[in-house]
C-alpha cells in the first residue's frame, strides 16, 4: 500500500488512477473482517460520500503526518462498514416486522447520527494524537511533569509528580504553564474538542501514568 499515491487521490481524485487503486487494497483488506456482500460497491459509496461528494477526507490528508493519516483512514474506513452492517441488520429487521417498510425519518436520522459521531470521534482521537507528539517535542520533562501535577490535583490535594517546590512556588509555575499552553494550542490551531480529550484522556495515560511508573 502506497500511502503517498492514496494522498494525492484524495487531493485530486480525477487524476490519481493509482492511488483510487491503491485506496481499494486498504479498502479490501479491512472489509475481509466484516460480512459485506459487494466489496467494490461499498468502495464506490465510501469514495463518492467522502472524496468526491463532500470531501470529508482532505482535511486530514492536509494536516496528518503519514503514520497519522493511515491510522485515519484505517479507523474511517472501519467506522464505515461497522455503520453498513448496523444499517443493513437494521433494514432487515424493518423489513421482517413490517413488509419492505421504508425507514422512517427519525429512523434515517439515528443511523446518520451513528455515522457522524463515529467519524468525528476518530478525528479528535488522531488530533490529540498529534498534539501528544508535538507537546513531547517543545515541552521539558519538567513541564510534563508540572502539567501532570495540575491535572491530577484536581482530583487529590497532594503533590504526586514533582517535589521540593512550595505552595506559592507552585502555584506561579502552573499559571506560567498555562498561559504557555494557551499560547501553544492556539499556535497549532487545535479544535476545542481535541484538547479537552488530549488533557483528559491522551496526556494521563501516555505521559502520567510513565511518570508513576518510573518513580
């Protein structure tokens, strides 16, 4: 699998023959792991509601680094079939109890609302991914450690990361932090979303929990 040829169909799906090629191998590969009857049809739907249509996969593809974009793709691709299956059980079980009855539209909206929950929570999660990696980079183990501090004090009146530092010490530090985070999330323009999810999911079990261990 070629992820450079699938990047340039997504960005410019009439030119890039080899990348829509390449994009089905992915496509296949996965689908093996779910019941789907038409595989190159679900292809062409996927393609059409994400690419052509609406585009949903260009942002990504401009802002994720490779191994970033391939794991979106993976997760976009599985939220997918997932959401087809889920679909096509709950066409038959309509159909079984009512002869060939039409969804309703509170019904239609359900599945949509399926559909586009899975999709944007596979782009937070990468997004917090990302900002993990780049705070790794531009923060020092000493900050790490001070925003760890911050985090779990909200839930603990004690000092469990760092130590030797006074209560007035402390508390200048952490409004320093912060307002270098601020400064830095809106440096790389991360949605809202992906920094709660980052601060209260991603950080504490990649860097937090490390830092206990290693104590």
């Amino acid at each position: 699998m070629d992820i450079t040829k699938i990047i340039a169909f997504i960005k410019s799906p009439h030119e890039h023959e080899d990348g829509y090629k390449e994009f089905f191998i992915l496509f296949e590969k996965i689908s093996k792991r779910y019941n789907i009857e038409n595989v190159m049809d679900e292809y062409h739907e996927f393609v059409t509601s994400n690419i052509i249509e609406k585009t949903k996969l260009l942002e990504p593809a401009e802002k994720f680094d490779d191994k970033s974009m391939i794991y979106y793709l993976k997760e976009s691709i599985k939220n997918f079939l997932i959401n087809t299956c889920r679909a096509n059980k709950h066409m038959k079980e309509v159909i079984s109890l009512n002869e060939k009855r039409p969804l309703s539209e509170n019904e239609e909206d359900e599945l949509i609302d399926i559909i586009k929950s899975d999709e944007i929570e596979s782009i937070i999660r990468i997004e917090a991914v990302q900002i993990l990696k780049i705070v790794k980079k531009s923060f020092s183990e000493d900050k790490q450690k001070l925003l760890c501090e911050i985090l779990y004090r909200e839930k603990r009146n004690e000092y469990k990361f760092i130590k030797d530092m006074s209560e007035n010490a402390f508390y200048k530090a952490v409004e320093r932090l912060k307002t270098e985070l601020q400064r830095f999330f809106l440096e790389i323009h991360s949605s809202d979303e992906a920094v709660k999810y980052f601060l209260y999911h991603i950080y504490p079990s990649e860097i937090c929990e490390k830092f206990c261990l290693s104590t």
